[in-house]
C-alpha cells in the first residue's frame, strides 16, 4: 500500500491539551490517530519541542531548493509558518496560548495529511517517501 494510501485510512487530530503542574516549559498535547476502517486507535502526548523538532525534520527531508513539479517548495513554506513562535509575554502554559497551540498543530498535521494524500505530489519521492517516514520517525 502506498504511503498516500495508508493516510486516506487514518484520522490524526489533536484530541486535547494538559498542563502539568511540575512543566512549566510547555502543555502537553493528546495526538490522536484512529484508522478509520478498522477503528483501532493510538493517541500519545507531545510537547511544543516535539512540534518543533517534527517541522524542523519535515523541512530537512523536503530538501528545500530541490528541483520538483510537485508542491514541495510551497509546502516547505507552510510547515514553517505552522508552528507558533514563542510567546513573549505569556509562559507557553498560559490558557490562551496552549490553545492557540492547540489549533496550531492541528493545522500542521492537517497539511501534512493533506500534502502527502495529494496525487500532484506522487511525482517527487521527497513527497511521497520521507515527509511520510518522518512522521513515524
């Protein structure tokens, strides 16, 4: 099964958001991906470190610059734009901010989704190879 066919079966969002007493750093995020035919499921927790280190990794597999007809310079852009910048004012527990987090990394996961299920993209193996692996990576 190809990659783009395995992700038409899944579900991933971002289920919810705690704040641990003992962290102060960052919420930490519920991710949950159910397989929508055999309805099995697996959620995990991530930090805001772990988003990062997933868009920088994404970056570093697209290879920007790279000479492509699929939508690997564009979405380069978009998984940059995705992850919030750190707040100045507020601690990144602060309510608003792990909400605003929240709706964030749904929005990357949904690209990503949504980039590797594309079929213009099938024509890079960038696309449908390693932006897949480094998901799971």
């Amino acid at each position: 099964m190809s990659s783009s066919g395995l992700f038409d079966a899944l579900s991933i969002s971002m289920t919810n958001a705690t704040v641990a007493p003992q962290n102060h750093k960052s919420a930490l995020y519920t991710l949950t991906i159910v397989n929508k035919e055999s309805r099995a499921s697996f959620s995990t927790t991530k930090t805001d470190r772990d988003f990062e280190l997933l868009r920088d990794h994404v970056c570093s597999v697209l290879d920007h610059g790279h000479s492509c007809d699929a939508l690997c310079p564009w979405f380069f852009v978009d998984v940059q734009q995705k992850i919030p910048k750190r707040p100045l004012f507020r601690k990144a527990t602060h309510p608003k901010v792990v909400d605003a987090h929240l709706h964030s990394y749904q929005q990357l996961m949904d690209i990503l989704v949504a980039f590797i299920k594309n079929p213009h993209n099938r024509s890079c193996h960038r696309a449908t190879d390693r932006v897949p692996d480094a998901l799971f990576d």
